[in-house]
C-alpha cells in the first residue's frame, strides 16, 4: 500500500512537470506574437539621437505600448536589440526572459540549498503562474528587473551590487534596494550599485544632446505627468486622495509617506538572520507599498521557496496557498468581480497583512538559514 502511494507521487509529480511544460511552450507560442511592451521604440529613438522623455512629454507618438518610463540605463543597456527590426528584436527579448524564467529560481534555490525535488517544483510553478505568462506574453522588464534585484542577496561580492543597479531602471522596484543599504550604511555598495544609472545617464545625455541636469529628472517627470499609478498598493490608494490644492505636493507627500513606511519595514527586515527571509520581505514590501500590475507579482517567488522549504509548519502552508492564489488565480477573479476599487483594497490588505505576519510572528521550527 505504501509502495502504491508512493509510486503515485511520482506519477503525479512527472505529470505536472509535463503539464507545466506544455503550459509553458504554449506561452512561448503567443508571446512570439505579442511583446508590445518591450521598449526597442525609446532604444531606437535614443540610437538616433533622440531624447525620447522629451519626444514623449512634448506628445510624440509610441509605438504600442513601449511609452519610455524607465531609466536612461535601461535604453542604453538595449542598445543591441535597436540594430535589428521589431520581429527581430522581440523575439531576441522574448528569449533572454525565458532564461530568465529559469534562472532565477534556480540560483535563489542553489543558494538556499533548496532540495532538487523542490527546486523542479518551484520552477514548475514559476513558468506557468499568470505573472510569467503575462511578462513573456507582453514583453515586459520585470523578469529582468527582478533578476538584478536579487544578485546581492544570491551572490557575495561588489560586482553583484555593480549589476544590482540594473534594477534602479524601474523605479517602483529597484529603490528597495537603495533603501535597504542606506540603513545597512553599505554607502561604498550602494555608490558601487548606482554607477550603471550615472553610466547610463552620462551616455544618454551626451548621444541627445540634451541638458544633462533636465535630463536627469526627465524620467521621473515623464512618469509623474503620466500619473502612473494601480490600485493594489499603498501608493496607489494614496494616490486617489488629495491631501493639499496643489498636485505636486500632493505626490510628493505621496511619496514622502511611502518612502517612511518603507524605511521603518526595511529597518525590522535587515534584523532577520535568515537571508531567504529576508529578500522574501523585501520583495513583498514593494508589492504593498509601490505601484505594481499583475506581472510584478513574480515578486513572491522568493516567499514561494521560503514557504516550500517549511510546510511542515501551518504558517508557512498558509502563505502557500497565498501565493498559489495570487499566481493562479487573483487575475480571473478580478475580471469577474464589479466592484474593482473595493477588490483591490481587499488584496493590497491580504499581501500587507502577509508582509507583518512574516515580519512578526515566530515560527516553530524556523531555521535561521535555509
């Protein structure tokens, strides 16, 4: 009987492994068709000699949905893909993510000495969850985004901080880390981390031709009059409620509240000894706090290994079936209920409680590293 359970394990665990992988290759099949977010429009304007903040904030056109709110790094780190055309280029894109996909797990799992067996489980996962499929399918940086975010936590040395600064080209997840080693006082690390956007500025100011001190804030301008904002995160609902007359204060106290709230959650997080833990929080501190759409929910993934690695404990099983709703399941549900605005409230509570129950609560048996 036990030798039957046993053998029927196996079997489940081979089909999902199959399943997941037929789930996966149809994704590939529809993202080779998609990618509208992927920015080779800005990169190729910028290869041209065009300031694209400016082209943009003057009302130039886009092309899709590749609307240039990133850092000058990011548009000068594409510099390859503005040689070929669209096709090309999207699908070049298309298979650096897959990487991506793939890697990410593995070397989160390598470094926390996560089983084999589970390290197959958490990747099953990671490719079929809506997050993956809707990055791959759109094109998006936050598979690329996260990878960089991650490097510091995975891999000991300053040349891992130098790559971090990838990350800072999207705003509303890289600043985490500038936060984090401000408190750490790592100040050599962090000015290591910030070279690729100095880099990145200093090169995309002298290609343009533009006013390197204008076209420093010119980012943030461009996403600031955009008015970028969701609607599961505490900026976004902050966002919604106007605090003074004046629209400019109105953001940056936005901004000021987020930032502090922040800070008082990243002080508790850096006390954790365990680090798996600790990059889990980070991660899931900017989901609560900072902007975010459905695709940057990638960023429980490091929560997911966590919670793997201790289902024996009920906590931990909890924050599973979190996640495995939140992957699966959150992006129909929202589509099916009316009243979105109450919806969202709902999950950004869920994740921030989420956040302060792994932050607080002791568990049994929880070994300070994995």
């Amino acid at each position: 009987m036990i030798l039957n359970k046993e053998r029927f394990k196996i079997i489940l665990f081979y089909l999902f492994i199959i399943l997941s992988l037929i789930s996966f290759i149809h994704t590939i099949i529809k993202s080779v068709q998609n990618g509208a977010d992927f920015q080779w429009h800005p990169t190729k304007l910028l290869f041209e000699g065009i300031n694209h903040y400016a082209y943009f904030l003057n009302g130039g056109k886009g092309f899709l949905s590749q609307l240039g709110e990133y850092g000058h790094g990011l548009y000068v780190i594409l510099y390859p893909f503005s040689l070929v055309e669209w096709e090309t280029a999207k699908i070049l894109w298309l298979i650096l993510n897959i990487i991506f996909c793939f890697l990410i797990p593995i070397i989160i799992c390598k470094e926390f000495h996560v089983s084999f067996k589970k390290t197959i489980l958490i990747i099953c996962i990671f490719i079929t969850c809506s997050q993956t499929r809707m990055g791959l399918n759109y094109g998006q940086q936050s598979l690329f985004t996260m990878f960089f975010l991650i490097l510091p936590f995975v891999f000991k040395s300053k040349t891992s901080y130098f790559f971090s600064g990838f990350s800072y080209f999207k705003y509303s997840i890289g600043y985490i880390l500038i936060l984090t080693l401000l408190i750490k006082k790592k100040f050599k690390l962090l000015f290591c981390s910030i070279l690729p956007s100095i880099a990145g500025w200093v090169i995309y100011f002298v290609i343009t031709k533009s006013d390197p001190l204008i076209n420093l804030f010119e980012p943030l301008k461009l996403v600031l009059e955009k008015n970028y904002s969701q609607s599961a995160d505490l900026y976004s609902l902050f966002n919604k409620i106007n605090f003074t007359d004046s629209y400019l204060y109105n953001k940056l106290l936005t901004i000021f509240v987020v930032l502090l709230l922040n800070c008082f959650i990243i002080i508790k997080i850096i006390k954790i000894k365990n680090k798996l833990k600790q990059l889990a929080l980070i991660c899931l501190s900017v989901l609560c706090l900072t902007p975010h759409a459905n695709y940057d929910y990638i960023l429980l993934l490091p929560l997911l290994i966590l919670s793997i690695s201790n289902l024996n404990s009920n906590f931990y099983k909890m924050n599973f079936i979190i996640i495995i709703y939140y992957f699966y399941f959150n992006k129909y549900i929202k589509h099916l209920v009316n009243y979105d605005q109450v919806y969202q409230l709902v999950v950004f509570f869920i994740l921030l409680i989420c956040l302060f129950l792994n932050l607080y609560l002791k568990k049994n048996g929880e070994p300070d590293k994995i």
